[in-house]
C-alpha cells in the first residue's frame, strides 16, 4: 500500500502535493523535479523518510511529506543538497548556494552553519564541533 500524501506530476507536468486517500491535490504544481535525499557519506536516508528534494527554476528544496508536517521544510533556493546523518543527536542537511556550503540543523529547524566553506567535508566537521557537548 502506498503513502496517503506525495509528490505527484500534474496535468501541467509539474509535481504538486496530493491526497492520494481523498483523491485531490493539495497544492499547486510547482515543482519541476522531485527526488530522494542522498546521504553524504552514502549511509542509510532512513531517517528522512518522509522528506523528498524538490527542484523548482534549477533550485533545490526539502518538502515534508510527514502527515503533521506537509510542507516545504527549506526553500528552493540552493545549488545542491546533502543529507548528513550523525550517530549524535542532530542531524542535518547540507547546503550548498553560490559555490559555498553551509548547514541546516533538522531539529534547531534553521541554518546554523554559515555558507562560508568550500569543501562539504568541511561543513559536515564544524557540524560535528557544534554537536560536541560543551565542557
């Protein structure tokens, strides 16, 4: 059986949030294309599930298809998004705008690393230093 709500293409050929238990379209078709998240480290994307990357004018975003939480999480604004699964207690996406790469943390719900780095690597060890406990 299939999700109750997802992505899906429209008449226009773009891909717009519908209901598939009540049959009807949620939001407007605006998206040009729609994919699965891609983890950094190739490590399983299980825990965003519910989170789909979404492309709109050659942008990309993060919708959430949780039920308590049908929208776009981030904004189709960035170049190229990764997800960055940590054993710790964040996890976060990494955002890459402009040549630069930055981060997003999940739970914080806002950027917390600037896009001042080049190197994805780099990003995801200040993610890291920010989850360290302070001692």
């Amino acid at each position: 059986m299939g999700w109750r709500y997802e992505l899906k293409k429209g008449p226009n050929g773009k891909y717009g949030l519908y209901d598939n238990k009540q049959e009807e379209w949620l939001s407007d078709c605006l998206y040009d294309k729609v994919s699965k998240p891609v983890s950094k480290d190739s490590l399983s994307t299980l825990r965003v599930l519910f989170s789909k990357l979404v492309n709109q004018d050659g942008k990309w975003g993060v919708f959430s298809l949780h039920p308590n939480r049908l929208s776009i999480t981030i904004p189709c604004e960035y170049d190229e998004i990764l997800y960055d699964y940590r054993t710790g207690i964040e996890s976060w996406w990494l955002l890459r705008k402009d040549g630069k790469w930055g981060a997003y943390c999940i739970s914080r719900k806002q950027i917390v690393v600037p896009f001042d780095y080049y190197d994805v690597n780099e990003v995801s060890h200040r993610c890291e230093e920010i989850e360290k406990p302070l001692g």
